[in-house]
C-alpha cells in the first residue's frame, strides 16, 4: 500500500480518544482490506509515548523547579502534573504518513529480493519471515533497555530503534503484512510470542528473544519436543491471531503506567474504550489475556451498563477452558488478585488452586521466571497476608475454621511440587517451606482432620474433552458457542478428562469434594453406621503411652473409644462414589466452596434425608505429587512436626527417567518418604530414585 484511502485521511487529525475510536471501527469494519497493523501501532503508540512523556518530563520539570532557589515560591511552569496530562496530542495525517513511508523504506530490500526471485507464491517461506526478521533485528539499539515501558509499538522502533520480545514479533508480522503476506500471524503464549504462517498455518517459526539475555533462536521452529511442553509455549495450546485478534494484541500492549505505582488515565481510558470496541465485535472471545486486561481496567474505573470486572475475569476464565483446554495460568490469577483484593478469601484460595492445577500439567523450566515470580507472590505475600488477617480476631466464619480453604491450600502447594517433578531445575527451597508450615499451623487439628486425602496411584494424562459446536484449538475454532460459553460456570477449573475416573479433582468444587453426576450436581455418599465411629476417633489418641513406653498402666486410654448407647457419633464422612462420571463438558454446579448439595438416595426415610442435610461434608482432595503424598499423614497429626513438613518440601523428590516426567500409564512411582537419609525418594521397586544437591535460596 503506498498511501492510504480517502476514508481514512478524512479521519485525520485525530483530536481526541473519539476520534481514535472512529479510525480503530473503520479499520474493522472494513470489508474489502484488512486491518493495516502499521498504520494502527504507529497511532497508538505516538499517542502512549506523547503522553506518558509528557506527564514523566513535566514531573522531572517540576521537581527541578521546587529545587531551583532562583524561581519565587518554587512554581512549577505551565503544563506540569494534571493538566499536562490532559492535554491529548493532535495526531496530524502527515506525522503519521512520514512515519509509515519510513517503515517500507526499511522492507525496501527485500522488496528488491522478492522482484529478482520473481516468486508469485501468496504464503510466505521460512526465508522470507527471517530475512524480515533479521532486517528489524539488526536495526535495534544494542543497550540494556528490553526491560522498559513502552517499548511495543512501532513508533517506538521507527523513532528510537527500540523494542521489546513483543515488539520485534509483531514489527515481523507487520512487516510481512505490508509485504503482501496474509498468512503470517503471532502465536502469543503467556509470557513469549512467535510466528505462525503457511497455507495451513502450522508451520512455525520464532523471530524474537525471550528472558533477560540478548541470545535468540530466530530461524528456528517451536518443535513439539521437552520444551514445547513447558509453560513458556503453553505445552502447544498458544492464542493463535487472526488480524483482528492481531489488533487486540495491539490494544493489550499499550501500557498506561508512568511509575510502578502510578499511571496515566488518558492511555488506560483509551485502552478500555479500545478493548471495549474489540469485544463487543466478538474479538476478544479467544483472547483470555485481554479479557483479563479488560477486567483490571473496568475494576479501576467501571463503564456504564457494562460487565462488571468480575464477569470478566470469569469469561476469561472460560475462555482459556474452552479454546485452550485449560491450559492458561494467569486467568485464575487474574480472578485470585480481584477475590483477594475484595476480602473474599475464600474464591480467592479456590482460584489460586486452581492455577495451580494448570501449572501442574507442566514441567518448570529457567524460561518459567514470570510466571514461578507470580506463585512465589501468591505463597509467601498474600497467602500470610491472609492468614495474618484472619487470625486477627475469633469468628465462626473464619476461613481457618473451613476445612475446604484447608483442602485447597493443599492442592495450591501440591500442584507446585508436581510443576517441579521431571524438571531440570528444583524449586521449593526453604524460602518456601517456612511460610507453608506457618500456615498450617494456622489450621486447628479439628478442621484439617475433616479433609480426606487421596493419593493418585498414576498421573492422569490430559486430554481434550469434545466440546459442542464442533470446537477446536485456538484460531481455527468456528461457528458460534455462546451457548457453550454460558453453560460453563466461571469457578469450572478444567476441561481436561482425567484417566483416572474414580478421582475428580479440579475446579472450584474441588476442595469441598465429592463425587459428581452425570447432570454436575454433587452427590454426597454416607459410610455405614459400623465405620462412622472409627471415622469419628481417626484423630484421638487410643493407645497409652505409659504402657508402650515403660509398660505400665494399662494398654488403651480411658477415653470413650466407642459410640453412646443412644447413638450419637461423629459427623458422617463423605466419600467420593467409586463409579462417579466426570462432569459433562466441565459444567458444575454453582456453589461455594463451603456449600455442597445432597442428593438423596430413594426409598430413604424423610427423617434420615432430613439428618443427612444437616451434617456436614468432608472435602475430598487427591494428591499427585510425591512430595505431598508424603506429607499425608503428616498434615492430619493432632500435633504438627513441623521439621518434618519442611524436610518433605525441601528434600530433593523429583522423579526422573532419563531427564523426563512420566505422565499417564508410564508413571508407576512410590511416595517419597524421609527417613535418615533426608531427602532419598523409593521407586515402587524400592530402587533408590536419583537425588541431587539441595538447591541454593533463590534471591
């Protein structure tokens, strides 16, 4: 394109945030052309940059003033603070054009190479993405400023030669759009971004860094290999762009903030208003990552008749469930900040648990940084912050007196250990066992005896459940699902069918247990009334110690051992149904965490149906890491041996063949246990598994 349309110059100068939204809808609604990625990251970000410049100059201007002895009374000159920024910038038709001419100067060679090739194929090669990969590569400024604000727009590239890992992405896939190259698209995971093009599109390629060095495997494809699996590419589940979505991509990037503490409204309303644009265009309904953005925009300052922040975080959620077979981590955190913020600590820890539940499905790797930065936060910031809250002050409706908040601590942690299992490098140092022991010792033994453990004797392996409508992974998923959408409830942890049917461990539900039918409600089983009082007396001391000890006294304890005569015993247990069905498409029912629902056998008297309402249910959690199987009984000890609980978190209990997590049918472990050697781990064989040197703190 070497110039743009009548209808769009007339749309020029754009004088304020209305004026931006008019060119975004014209650019999508245009039926005969795409959407020009230049043209939109050129305008987007000379607005970011004039306005977040502006407020941190005016702020640098009015410190030196107050400092400057030689202005009378310290004032700032004209334009400082608030009202600088509010001044938004006229973005004049000739800026932008210089802007944009300048970027097809710098394609100018290989449109030269393209003419002599004289190639008329409409999908880009491998060659093509590279050299245009190579070109803005080698453009760049060689300092250490990748870790910077601001740094994802064109115009940043086109007026400083800066860019960040996003930025030389989506310059490549600009670039190739003005080429001609309609097939080439970003591939965008939760921390990382690449390339996707060919007449398929599954052909691969990265053409950008990722991390703190400046070593990069541009050229290379994302192989389905070890490290595909890893958390960095979403173990193969990416959000895979189409231009609009590419658009999106844009609007999540502009970044508002000036400092870490503060931003600028200008650039977040028009973010918001921008972000409001795309989904009501049903852009963002793949887009969990700008669903969340939308979410934490709309928690700061609420739109009108608009979704509220948490109807948004609970579609990105489903979002991630739906097209990304629950593969995502940040949706739950997104929705786990906005409960803890509220005080609602409760769906805070089930939507912690929860992103726990993905991390699992992974294998940790150095690339992990962000997202182990985020679990170290939740573990030992806001968990102890909570704990500290809670135990303030006595109240019935204290979270420590939930065992469910109990059952999903446990999953939290355990869902870590197993993200360490098979990977190359340990994670759970000291630094992290210290606050889990403080915050089971928060737990009285009363409430963390009702949760009944279960240990997964394999590794259940994922797979995708059939969703309706025909869906399928990522940008090649069709038609309309609305109806899908709405059936999924937003505290629906996985889309994932386990092998193992027996277990159903996931989702809101999951701490507060039990076995679910085939309709997703929650079917509560009652052990005979032979059991209920052993059930009742796990957790008391039988056995004399006296008479073990010096073999005096006599053997058993004068405590009741045995129920009343007139029936009373201790509160029924529920366990899950052993032919339970996994829920239908992932819907559950919309509970609490504290709330389950009966339902009641037939032929069963009214008297007993009503008794059964009124005693409480024992969650039921099942554990698949090593560490915590071995924790068990530790955890449910009237007394906690807090030693002991550490040495478990610390020791070294990865188990390793060849370098690799079994998964599925191939796992056949044992639990790792802590004699006198510490940290040894015993296969199911009793072959001592490999260990390693406990891994130094990290800072």
């Amino acid at each position: 394109m070497t110039e743009f349309c009548d209808d769009v110059i007339k749309l020029f100068p754009l004088r304020a945030i209305p004026d931006v939204i008019k060119l975004f809808r014209q650019q999508l609604n245009n039926r005969e052309e795409e959407p020009d990625l230049t043209l939109l990251s050129i305008v987007t970000g000379l607005i970011e940059h004039s306005l977040t410049t502006k407020v941190l100059e005016s702020s640098s201007a009015s410190s030196s003033s107050n400092n400057n002895n030689n202005v009378e009374g310290g004032k700032a000159p004209p334009g400082t603070g608030a009202e600088g920024a509010g001044n938004f910038p006229i973005i004049k038709y000739d800026a932008v054009e210089g802007l944009y001419k300048r970027f097809k100067t710098v394609l100018a060679p290989i449109e030269k190479l393209l003419v002599k090739t004289t190639t008329d194929s409409k999908f880009a090669s491998r060659e093509i993405i590279k050299k245009v990969s190579d070109i803005i590569w080698n453009s760049l400024l060689r300092s250490s400023y990748k870790d910077r604000a601001h740094l994802q727009s064109l115009y940043s590239y086109l007026c400083g030669n800066k860019l960040d890992c996003f930025g030389v992405a989506f310059a490549v896939v600009a670039g190739c759009q003005m080429l001609g190259y309609r097939d080439v698209h970003l591939a965008i995971s939760e921390d990382h971004v690449w390339v996707v093009f060919g007449k398929t599109g599954e052909e691969t390629i990265e053409v950008t860094w990722h991390g703190k060095g400046a070593e990069d495997k541009r050229g290379q494809s994302v192989a389905p290999g070890i490290e595909s699996q890893t958390w960095l590419y979403v173990a193969g589940n990416p959000v895979v762009c189409n231009r609009y979505m590419e658009v999106a991509a844009i609007v999540s990037a502009i970044n508002p903030s000036l400092t870490a503490t503060s931003a600028c409204l200008e650039v977040a309303d028009l973010q918001q208003q921008l972000l409001w644009l795309l989904y009501d265009m049903g852009h963002l309904k793949k887009y969990p990552m700008a669903l969340g953005c939308l979410g934490e925009l709309e928690e700061v300052e609420p739109t009108a008749g608009r979704k509220s922040c948490e109807e948004l975080y609970n579609e990105s959620v489903r979002s991630a469930q739906s097209f990304y077979r629950n593969h995502h981590v940040y949706p739950y955190t997104y929705q786990g900040g906005y409960y803890y913020r509220k005080n609602m600590y409760r769906d805070a820890f089930a939507s912690w648990a929860d992103s726990s539940d993905v991390i699992r499905l992974y294998n940790y790797s150095r690339d992990d940084e962000e997202i182990y930065k985020e679990f170290l936060d939740i573990a030992n910031e806001l968990i102890p912050q909570v704990m500290k809250l809670e135990s303030s002050g006595h109240s019935a409706k204290s979270i420590l007196r939930d065992s469910s908040c109990f059952a999903n601590l446990l999953r939290f942690y355990d869902g870590i250990c197993k993200w360490e299992e098979g990977s190359q490098t340990p994670i759970l140092h000291i630094g992290w066992a210290k606050p889990l022991v403080a915050t089971i010792a928060k737990f009285d033994h009363d409430i963390r005896s009702q949760v009944i453990i279960k240990c997964a004797d394999q590794e259940p392996q994922a797979q995708h459940v059939p969703l309706q409508n025909g869906l399928e992974n990522g940008c090649k998923n069709g038609g309309d699902d609305s109806s899908l959408e709405k059936g999924l409830h937003a505290h629906n942890n996985n889309n994932i069918a386990k092998a193992d049917a027996n277990f159903v461990n996931g989702g809101r539900n999951n701490g507060t247990s039990i076995a679910k039918g085939s309709n997703g409600s929650t079917i509560a089983t009652s052990l005979p009334k032979s059991l209920e009082a052993l059930v009742g007396k796990c957790g008391e001391k039988l056995l004399n110690p006296e008479f073990l000890l010096q073999g005096g006294g006599q053997p058993f304890t004068s405590e009741e051992s045995t129920p009343s005569s007139d029936g009373e015993t201790a509160p029924t247990a529920t366990v899950e149904a052993k032919d339970a069905i996994p829920e239908r498409n992932g819907k559950r029912e919309e509970e609490s965490p504290h709330e389950t629902r009966d339902v009641p056998e037939k032929h069963a008297p009214a008297e007993e149906k009503n008794a059964d309402d009124l005693e409480p249910k024992r969650p039921v959690i099942v554990l698949y890491s090593q560490k915590m199987k071995g924790l068990k009984d530790l955890l449910l000890t009237e007394k906690l041996n807090t030693n002991a609980i550490s040495l478990q978190i610390t020791a070294q209990s990865q188990v390793q063949v060849g370098g690799k997590k079994l998964r599925g049918s191939q796992a056949s472990l044992g639990v790792g246990s802590i004699g006198s050697t510490g940290g040894t781990l015993l296969t199911s064989d009793g072959v001592e598994g490999n260990t390693r040197p406990k891994r130094a703190r990290r800072e």
